[in-house]
C-alpha cells in the first residue's frame, strides 16, 4: 500500500537482535533449560508486540495520508459531502478509501468522456463551418475577430492573419462598416439584413462581389460574442441581370417580325394593293417574317431546353462526314445565287462519332448559313472534317472568305442575341443560331466549338465532337 521506509527496517532489525540478545542472556545465566526458554519467550512476546504497535501506527498513518490526499482530489471535483466520508476513521476505513477511489475513478472517466465528446462536437462545427461557401465571422465585443471560415478569410489580404483582427478593419467603407462601428458602439446587434459590395484590391481580376450580411449575438449575453453571416448574392445578380437582357432582347427581335406582318396585313385590309403582285409581294415578305419568327421561337426553345437539362438526344454512330456533305447540298442552292462557292474536305478516314444527328447537322447548317450571309459576293465556304487522334474526336471547320469578326467582337459572338454591330445591315439574323450551336456541342456532346477570323481574310468556325461519347445519354 505504500513504499518500504529505512525506519521499518530499523524496527524490524532490532526487534531480531533484542531476541537474539535475550535468549544469548538467558542461555548464560541460566543454561539450558526451561527458565531459559521461557525468558526468551517473553523477551520475542515483548518484542512481536512492541513491532506490531509499531506498525499498527504506522499504516493508520498512511492511510490518514492516504484518505486526506483523496479527500482533497475530490475537492477538486466539487463534491466535498461524498469526500467527507473517505476521512472518517474506523474499522471499515480501507472499504471507504476503496469507495472513494472508485468514485473519484467513475468521475475521471466521466469528465473524460465530456471532454471527448465537447472535443468531437466543436471539431463537428468548425468542419461544417469551414465547409460552407458563405463567409462567416466570430468576434467579440471589443471588434476582435476570434473565428473565421476558409471563405472569409478569402475577403482579408493574403498578408493578415482574419483571427485577431479588427472586424472594421476588414469592412472599412459602407453600410456594413457604419453598421458594425455603430453596434459595437451601442453594445448592441439586432438580426438585420445589409446588402453591400466588397472590392479586393490586393485581387487585380476580381470584380466587386454583392453581399447579403446579417449580425447578431451568440447566446443571451449582450457583452458575449457576435456573428456576422455573409450571402453571396454575385451570381443571384447576374443570371438576375441575364434573364431581363435576355427578355429585353427577346422582345425586341419578336417584335419586329410581327410589326412587319401587321404593317402588312393593314396594307391589305385598307386596299393598298391594287394589283396581284403587289398582293402577292406582300405574302411573300409576311411568309418571309413567319418563317423568321418560327425560327426565333424554335431556337429560344431548343437553348431552353438544353440549359434546362430536359433535352434527351437521339445518340447514334454519326457520320459527320456525310452530314457534312448533305449540308452543302442544301446550300448549293442559295450559295449559287451570291456567286459563292461552296465545298466539302473530308479526310479519308473513319469520321463517325456517337451524337444526335440531326443536332449535329443543325449545328453544321447554322455555321455554313452564316458563311454564306457574310461572305461577299464571289468568295467561297469550305467545310472540312477530319480526325483529331490526341483527343479522340472528330473536327469540323467551316471557313469562309468574308470580312471577318472584330477582334473585341470574337469572345461575344456565341452570346444569346449578339450580333456584330457593324454587320447587322448586312445580313438579317436573330442572334441565337451560334449560341445554339455552342449548346449543341458543348452541353449535349460535351464537345468545343470556336471561331479564328482575321479581318479582311475571313473566319474559320469550328467544333469538335468525342469520337464515343456515352456520357451525353444522361443530358
């Protein structure tokens, strides 16, 4: 129960040689016979009681020692009424001191289960902060930034550390910086809401991002901690923006076809056509201004369609080759007629792909129509096709010898409705053939499209398709 002290030894060594001496004593004096025997059997009685005493002594003062040092480890713990008992004195004090170390063990492991669990749930929080997109800041009355997640620590230079950091040094300008300075002022943060820009200056490439922010405390302690929760509003706004661009365009490219179609019709109905072929000229523009509005709204229906998702292609092996050719077929015609010449270069090779043949042929005649509009008269639109063996696909180009695209016009010219300003007299259009084709190949075939023009010289669109390309059965 304890260590062996020098003392005991002692003891022990002298009761050993007061026998030893006693019964040498008693043999001198006596001899040997029965008094001698019995002195030294007084002489070791004496001795074995004198040591037990002795030791008796000794382990009560152990365990006093003992159950004192566990009284106070209980202190320790807060529950001093079960530490009391350890310390009275009796014949079942060893029972006690057992109890009490099996209490104080049963409250270790308790107070080491809380701390795993306490541990492993704050570990739990921090993962899920650190995981949300949103940036999210902790701080203190005082202004103090005491935790911040992976996403907020994107809005402080590179050079500071967010953790210590004066939140209003991080917000400096604007509605949130005055909202925040005036709380810390008052002490006091209601949930509200705040919509603002913040600008990283230290990110040259990266424009002003639009937030949602809302303060308030943690807890029911006025003077504890706050948090300040951001919403990242940027890209709300900008598909906000696109849809009312897109509807604004929309309505103005349906409204001049139909325009066209009721300046006609009242033509007709006040008797401005006097003769069949005035009458018959009118029709014709009016069917000219339905087909193009039928192609308008079928176009604004297939990109729908496809940016939704709900597009089921029809895939097969696909000869791009051959839909190639058909292409020019039908425009051999219309080419003809502005003195443009029109052909096929297919490579002698296998140019099948796995793809919707009719998309894939609505992507070729869009590319080739629009050489043929913008390529003056005489020129000529080239189609080829051939292999790309490093990528496994299958290369469509459609080149022309028109005018060529502004170098600031190229990266627009496959956005909904865009047209080369300064071409638009030249060739009438919507707008939406090439962003259609771009969703074609790159949404629905997981292809890439392009475009490589030089002014005066002419342009080159192209697009690539995978050779086998499963994946678009789930589009």
């Amino acid at each position: 129960m304890t260590r062996f002290e020098p003392r005991l030894m002692i003891m022990c060594i002298g009761t050993a040689v007061t026998c030893s001496l006693g019964g040498a004593l008693s043999i001198a004096v006596f001899g040997i016979d029965l008094r001698a025997l019995l002195v030294v059997a007084l002489v070791a009685a004496i001795s074995a009681g004198g040591l037990n005493l002795m030791v008796r002594v000794r382990d009560r003062h152990v365990r006093r020692q003992l159950a004192d040092r566990l009284d106070d480890a209980m202190r320790r713990f807060g529950d001093e009424g079960d530490a009391g008992t350890v310390t009275s004195c009796g014949k079942g004090e060893f029972n006690a001191v057992f109890d009490g170390i099996r209490l104080l063990h049963a409250r270790l492991r308790e107070e080491s289960v809380a701390r795993q669990v306490g541990t492993s749930r704050s570990e739990e929080v921090l993962s899920v902060l650190h995981s949300l997109t949103d940036p999210v800041f902790v701080f203190d009355r005082f202004g103090t930034i005491r935790l911040a997640n992976t996403a907020a620590a994107e809005l402080v230079p590179p050079s500071a550390c967010p953790e210590g950091s004066d939140i209003r040094d991080v917000f400096r300008e604007g509605p949130l910086a005055e909202q925040i300075g005036s709380d810390l002022a008052e002490g006091t943060f209601e949930a509200r809401a705040i919509e603002f820009e913040h600008e990283r200056p230290w990110m040259t490439t990266a424009e002003a991002r639009v937030y949602d922010a809302r303060t308030l405390h943690l807890g029911e302690d006025r003077a504890g901690s706050c948090l300040l929760a951001l919403r990242d509003l940027t890209r709300e706004r900008q598909i906000s923006r696109m849809k009312s661009d897109f509807v604004s365009k929309a309505s103005h490219e349906l409204r001049t076809p139909l325009a066209s179609i009721r300046g006609y019709l009242e033509m007709l109905v006040d008797g401005e056509a006097e003769d069949e072929e005035a009458r018959m000229q009118f029709l014709a523009s009016m069917l000219d201004d339905t087909e193009r509005l039928s192609s308008l709204v079928e176009n604004m229906l297939n990109i729908s369609r496809i940016e939704a998702g709900i597009v089921r292609p029809r895939l097969e092996r696909s000869d791009l080759g051959e839909i190639s050719d058909r292409v020019a077929q039908m425009l051999l015609p219309v080419a003809s007629e502005k003195d443009i010449s029109i052909s096929v270069a297919a490579a002698p090779v296998d140019l099948h792909v796995e793809g919707d043949p009719t998309m894939l042929q609505e992507v070729v005649l869009n590319l080739a129509t629009n050489a043929i509009k913008y390529t003056p008269s005489g020129g000529r639109v080239t189609i080829s096709v051939d292999t790309d063996p490093l990528e496994r696909s299958v290369l469509v180009a459609v080149s022309d010898t028109g005018l060529g695209i502004p170098l600031e016009a190229r990266e627009r010219v496959f956005e909904k409705f865009f047209r080369v300003p300064s071409y638009e007299r030249m060739a009438q259009g919507t707008g939406l053939g090439l962003n259609l084709c771009r969703n074609i190949v790159e949404s629905v075939h997981r292809g890439r499209i392009g475009v490589d023009s030089t002014m005066g010289e002419g342009s080159r669109f192209w697009f690539s398709i995978p050779m086998g390309f499963a994946g678009a059965r789930a589009a």
